[in-house]
C-alpha cells in the first residue's frame, strides 16, 4: 500500500475530489481560459499565446493556487494547467476572480492522453504535485510518475526539459525513485524535506503543500529529466 493517510482520511479526500458540482462542466466550457476540444492545437500551442514562449504544464491544478502564482511571476511563460475533473477545476477558476492571465490556460482532459495534444518538443516543464498514488497494487500505471506516464511525458517534452514532482508520500516517492531508473531518466535535484533543504528559495506552495507543512509533515521533492 502506497498511501500513508487512514482510510477515512482516503475516503474523505477521494468523495471531495469527485463530488459534482451541478453546472461545472457547463461553466468550466463556457469559460474564456479553458481550452475546448485541445487536440486541435496539437503541435501549434504557441500559436495560441501568439509568441515564442516556454510552455510549463501542470497535470492536477486542484484549485490552482500553484499555477496561477507561477504565471502571475512568469510572465514570459506560457502555462498550461491540466485538471481532470470539473468539480475541482471550476473552483480555480472561481479563485482567479477578475484575473485572467494572458500566459495561463486551463484544460478539462484526461492526463492518461496527454500525447493527443501536445506534439514532440512542445513543452519544457512538467509540474507534478501531490499527485493522487493510487494505493492498490493493480492501479499502479495510473500514477503520475509511473514509467508508463513517463513515456507519455518522453515523447512531449523537448530534450532538454524536466520533470519537477512533490509529495508528501514517502512511499509514493520511493516508488518513483524506482519508476525512473527503470525509464533511465535523470536526477537533478532531489531532497526528501523540501522545506529544510537549499531548494526552498524558489519554492511555490500548493494548497496541500501548505496544509503538509503546517501539520510537520516533510515534502519530498525531485526534479529529473530524460
């Protein structure tokens, strides 16, 4: 078992996440920073933004804290945010209010085809955050950094891109310590208590992330590439 929570922990978590909000799925199409039907833009996201910017990606925005500050400080970047679930992505969008970014995006869509939109060499960083980890054995190809996503990321990425993933699961963690070197993937950085380590600097917090630390729980941090 992967996950480190009680299972009434789990559970509470997992009803929140998939609790339907009624109108969601209407408000989050009709909104102008989503992006409908994105395969058309496959290859062409650049075009999008009208310039020649990075594009940074982040799969599983939850309310979008995390993304939203990125963009707001990076002006120069291009950034996509990826949430599978209306319910959870209408909520970043009530959070933005009046403020709509000219360098953020958001998409409704399943991670699992991320290679149906985004084209060889699109993109130059990956977010993952606080990634679900999916506890049972048999689920283990649905976790973010599992080798079976990361050859969907292999194949999007430029050559010199990267992959920056945080968690508080220390099982989790491990497991994707495992996953890369099965993939032959590279570590850049890697720290097991992001908040007591030389990497803190630079460092946005998530909504969770925030939670984490204030209950004294370390975050395990690693960035890699290819």
């Amino acid at each position: 078992m992967i996950k480190e929570k009680n299972k009434s922990e789990d559970r509470q978590e997992h009803a929140m996440r998939l609790r339907n909000i009624t109108g969601s799925k209407e408000a989050v199409v009709k909104d102008r920073q989503v992006i409908n039907e994105p395969e058309r833009l496959k290859g062409s996201w650049q075009s999008l933004f009208a310039n020649d910017n990075p594009i940074h990606l982040e799969i599983g925005v939850g309310k979008g804290q995390f993304i939203m500050e990125l963009a707001n400080r990076n002006p120069n970047i291009n950034y996509i945010g990826i949430e599978k679930y209306s319910s959870v992505l209408i909520r970043a969008l009530e959070k933005r209010g009046e403020s709509e970014l000219q360098n953020l995006r958001f998409l409704c869509f399943y991670a699992e085809n991320l290679n149906t939109i985004f084209a060889e060499d699109e993109i130059d960083r990956i977010y993952l955050n606080f990634s679900d980890p999916w506890p049972k054995d048999r689920h283990f190809k649905r976790r973010l950094t599992s080798r079976n996503f990361l050859g969907k990321y292999e194949k999007c990425l430029r050559k010199d891109g990267e992959i920056i993933f945080k968690t508080d699961n220390r099982k989790l963690f491990d497991f994707s310590l495992e996953e890369l070197e099965a993939a032959k993937w590279t570590i850049k950085n890697i720290t097991y208590d992001l908040h007591n380590s030389e990497y803190l600097a630079d460092n946005i917090m998530t909504e969770y992330e925030e939670r984490f630390v204030a209950e004294g729980k370390p975050i395990h941090m690693m960035r890699i590439h290819q």
